[in-house]
C-alpha cells in the first residue's frame, strides 16, 4: 500500500470517526504505531497525537455548535474517556471551557 494512500485512508477514517485511537489507525493501514507516527511526521510535518488532539477538538467545537450533546456526550464520542483531559485541553485550545464555548457559539 503507497505512502500517501496510507495517509489518506488515515484522514478519511479521522472524518467519519475522530474518536479512532492511534493503535486502530495503525491497524488500519497494516503498519505499527510507530511506523506509523513516523511516516505521519514525514508526510504531513506534524506529529500524529498532535493531529489527532487537534481534530477530536475541532469535532467537538462543531458538537458544541450544533447538537444538544452533553458535553460529557461529545467528550466520549470524539475519543476523550476522561472529561478533565478534554476541558483542560479544549480550554488550551479555544481559550474558554466547553461549556462556555458553547453558550458563545450558539445560533
């Protein structure tokens, strides 16, 4: 399976599920974890964790925006098993709580 092909299949998955960990993105293109950071990095210029962190809160930013999920919901769902990991790194992220995110990006 080509290199790019790889990433590609990698950032297809991501969209349809954020929450895929890094062990089942590896598998999912037959190659170890490691391997897989490592050609990530080489193809994309940035780390695949980092990628990953990134995604999961742009999906939950979006959550937040249009559904009616708790936020305990939309942690889950976009790969966060602990809420104090996800409203700490949402913060760091958007500058606000979740919660707060979403009173201000509410229609």
């Amino acid at each position: 399976m080509p290199d790019d092909y790889r990433i590609r299949k990698i950032l297809e998955s991501l969209e349809d599920d954020p929450a895929k960990s890094f062990r089942e993105l590896a598998n999912l293109v037959n190659l170890s974890s490691s391997r897989l950071g490592h050609l990530f990095k080489l193809q994309m210029g940035v780390d695949l964790s980092h990628f990953l962190a990134n995604e999961r809160l742009e999906k939950a930013a979006e959550l937040l925006r249009q559904t009616e999920l708790s936020i305990k919901e939309i942690a889950v769902r976009v790969g966060y098993h602990h809420s104090s990991s996800f409203d700490r790194g949402f913060q760091n992220k958007f500058g606000v709580p979740p919660a707060d995110f979403r009173r201000r990006n509410r229609p």
